[in-house]
C-alpha cells in the first residue's frame, strides 16, 4: 500500500466527531423550524387564549360596575337621610317631653302624627333603626361607647347601660352607630 492510501484508509476521529455534530445541527433546526400551518395554529392559540382572558376581564367590569349601580341606587338618598336623622332625634325627644305634660294632649297627637309619618317615609326609603336595649352586650363593630361609668351590678359589665341616640341601618349598611353607655 502506498503512502497515499494509507491516508485514506485510516479513519480520523475528528472526522467522525464532525460528522455527527452536523448531523445533531441537522435535527435541531428541523425541530425549531416549524411549518406555516404550524405557526398558525400556535398564533391562533394564543389569540384564543388572548381573547377569552379579555372576555374574562370584560364579563368581571360587568359585574363590578353592575354591582356599583346596584349599591348606589339603595344608598342614593344616603345624604338626605343621613340630614333627616337629627330631625328624626328631635321629634323623639320632643315626643318624651310631651308624654310628662297630661295637659297637652293635643299637642302630643299632632307631634306623633307628624313623627310616624316621617318615619313610615324614611322606612319605604330603606332606612331601620337598630334595636339596641340595656343589658345587651356591647359590639364594638356595631355599637359607638361614648362613656363607661362603673356597672351598678355584676352581670352589666361589659354591657349596654343606657342608649344615648338610637343608630340606623339604610339597606345593610349603616350610616349611624348606636352611641351608648356601657358599665365597666
């Protein structure tokens, strides 16, 4: 054998090493690149995938915003009651003044009139009063302490002594808390 073909003949491992890293190349760009109907169908996913979190989102601004006109609507006259409320106070107050005077009778069925048909309106507008009585338990969540005087017996402490001014609930929200005395 000639020196030519011993050449040849012999195998070179970097050859091999060649050989097979192009052909590794070879099926890494086949995998990478895909076909046009390929591509499409992944572009089409995602638009899909895009369009149903939109609609998504869109379906819960619905909801919000409906929820929001909802709430507002019952709370609307929120102001307007919230004002009336010292008027509604007043003609308590007057009612309790009224009952000590047996002489003014009259004057007593005029005021009751005039009060229960403020009342009965500011009911049909959703307004309540929150029933609170001594010897309830105080719930800091519900009840406004404006004093703590010492209970006259053991079992009121902790509880409602006297209410100072009645609260009220408009729907289920409530616009003023029951201020009240409560025995320590």
């Amino acid at each position: 054998m000639s020196k030519k073909d011993k050449n040849t003949n012999v195998e070179d491992p970097n050859i091999e090493d060649q050989t097979s890293t192009t052909a590794e190349a070879g099926v890494e760009e086949q995998e990478v690149v895909k076909s046009p109907e390929e591509q499409m169908q992944d572009q089409l996913v995602a638009e899909k995938d895009k369009f149903m979190r939109l609609f998504a989102e869109f379906e819960n601004y619905k909801k919000r915003t409906t929820k929001e006109r909802i709430e507002l609507f019952k709370t609307a006259s929120k102001d307007v009651v919230v004002a009336m409320l010292p008027v509604l106070d007043d003609f308590e107050r007057a009612l309790s003044h009224i009952e000590d005077d047996k002489e003014a009778e009259e004057l007593r069925k005029g005021v009751l009139l005039i009060y229960n048909k403020l009342v009965n309106t500011l009911e049909q507008k959703g307004l309540s009063k929150l029933e609170v009585r001594q010897g309830d338990v105080f719930n800091a969540d519900i009840h406004e302490a404006i004093t703590q005087i010492p209970a006259p017996s053991e079992d009121l402490k902790g509880k409602i002594i006297d209410v100072v001014e009645h609260g009220y609930k408009l729907g289920d929200k409530i616009i003023r808390f029951p201020k009240v005395v409560i025995g320590q």
